[in-house]
C-alpha cells in the first residue's frame, strides 16, 4: 500500500518531464480545408480529395447564421464527414450533440484538440479573441504543457484559402511553417455523395414558407404561441433581424432574418412576475397578459426557436 502511494505521488512528476526520445519526424503536414461549408459548393470539392493523403486534415464550421451548423447536422453532414478523413473540425459550440463522429470537434472559443502524430503530440488551439481573461491564459498555458507542438489559429487565419501547412519539428519543438497552395486529386465517388447532400440541403432551404397573411414577425410569434400553447412571449429586440411582409419567404431566408438558435422555455407567470422580468431584461411582448399565463422567454436550456417554428421534413405553411 505504502509503494502504492509513493507511485500516485510520483506519477505526476513522469507524465510532464519532457522524454529523452525524439520521434524520427522532420515535418508535419496539414492540409486546411477552410471553410467545409463553402467546400461542398465547389465544383471538386476538397472533401472529395483529401482522403488517403498523408498529414492532418483541418476545416471550419463557422456558418453564416450560426444556425446553419444545426441544419448541417440534421441533414447528417457530420455523418458525412466521417468519409472524407477529416482530422480536426472547428465546429461552432451549437454542434456539439452530434455523436458518431470519428474526428475531433475543436469549440470555436478556445477549444483545443491534440493528436499523436508519430509520437509528436500536435495541438490545434482556436483563439477567436484579442483580449484574454486569466482562464483563457491558462487554457493556453495548459495546451502548451501537454503538447509538443501547437497550431494557434486566430481569427485572420481561420478563413485562409485551402493551405498545406508544413511544421518542421527538431527533437519535438517548432522550427519553421512553410505554407503552399493545396494540390489534390478527386474521388468521384465521395464528390457525387457530397453533391447529392448539397441537393438536398438547397432543396430544404428553398422550401417556400407561407405567411397566412401575416408578417413574418407575427407568423413567426403565431406559430410558437400554437405549438407550444401558451398566451405569452417575452422576447429580446434583437431577435428578429428582419421583417418581411410577403405571401411567402425561404427558408433560407427566414434564416437570415431570426435568431433562430435563441433557446426558450414555458413557465407558468403571473402578472408581476412578468412585470419584473421586463424591467429586468427589458424584453418585448407579444400577447394579452391574464392573472396566470403560461409564457415563452429566452432560457438557455430551452428549445431553439427554430424548433417552434418549423420541422424538418414537413410541408410548412402549406
């Protein structure tokens, strides 16, 4: 028992003394992909190329709205992914329910990743802020003791053109970064399923969407009060980017006017109770208050608004 507990306390001291070995790896190869999102657009996209390469290979999620990335998963875009021998995905933190994935998902705010690279322990690290808090000092400082070399990707990299990225490594430390224009060939199969998923993507965000003679603020409050049953919603200015008064709207393009991935939540309020919270986060309202109400307001462990509002698959507003 005694040399047991010697051991626990030794341990620790093993694990961050750096090691004697130096792996016999004079280079590392990335191949950025960019953004994964404007690659399926491409004529030959990367994903349809990279497979089988030697190196790591690194892409962006970051979508405009953010909400894209949910729709992405839902349509089984990550399932996709696993197919292509993507490494590493800087994901925005709305995708991170997805499971059977076979590559790492890096958050987007100081999320961080780290592979074994023969025996060289490679860190991807994405920065997406100027001014750093203390845990964001240590999280850094962390990556760095755990790791042999690390890829700090700040906001101007991040949306690079597709890149190789040679990291030249001497006895497990950085020495030097080259970096060239990715030159790949094309597997047909891959590029046809990655087409075909673009097509039903385009199909889904085109779906018309009909407004019941409504605006799209008022269809958009209509539909969360009937589907969720209540009589009131609080809800903050920002949340609808857009109006738009037309018989019928994409999409997409409702997409582009709601902040579609804002959680709410029912409760049951009383008058005062919304009276304080409408002081508190000086909310809008939609409804007529009662004694008791059963009320949606942002709660972010709630449901997304999309989600109030539309389901995949159906035929909406028709």
């Amino acid at each position: 028992m005694r040399l047991r507990y010697l051991f626990l306390l030794v341990l620790p001291l093993l694990l961050n003394c750096p090691k004697k070995y130096a792996p016999d790896v004079e280079s590392i190869e990335v191949l950025y992909v960019s953004s994964l999102f404007n690659d399926i657009y491409q004529d030959q996209p990367l994903l349809a190329s990279i497979k089988g390469l030697p190196g790591l290979k690194v892409g962006h999620l970051k979508t405009d709205p953010p909400f894209m990335s949910i729709i992405l998963g839902r349509l089984g875009f990550y399932e996709l992914l696993n197919e292509t021998g993507i490494d590493f995905v800087i994901a925005d933190s709305l995708t991170f329910w997805i499971d059977n994935i076979n590559y790492f998902l890096i958050p987007k705010s100081m999320g961080y990743a780290i592979k074994n690279y023969k025996g060289i322990r490679f860190a991807i690290l994405r920065k997406d802020k100027d001014t750093l808090t203390i845990d964001d000092e240590i999280q850094i400082s962390l990556v760095k003791q755990r790791s042999d070399v690390i890829w700090i990707i700040e906001n101007k990299l991040l949306d690079i053109a597709p890149m190789k990225i040679s990291f030249f490594i001497k006895d497990r430390g950085l020495t030097d970064t080259t970096m060239t224009p990715l030159n790949v060939g094309l597997d047909t199969l891959l590029a046809g399923k990655i087409k075909r998923f673009k097509e039903k993507l385009e199909q889904t965000l085109n779906q018309k969407i009909y407004l019941e003679e409504k605006n799209l603020k008022e269809y958009i409050l209509c539909k969360m009060s009937q589907n969720e049953s209540v009589n009131l919603i609080l809800y903050p200015q920002d949340l609808f980017i857009n109006d738009i008064n037309r018989d019928s709207i994409a999409l997409k393009e409702i997409l582009n006017s709601i902040t579609s991935e804002m959680k709410f939540s029912k409760k049951v309020m009383n008058k005062e109770q919304i009276q304080k919270v409408n002081k508190d986060k000086k909310y809008e309202t939609w409804g007529k208050p009662k004694k008791n109400n059963n009320v949606l307001l942002p709660d972010d462990y709630g449901v997304y608004l999309f989600d109030m509002f539309y389901k995949l698959g159906s035929n909406n507003g028709k």
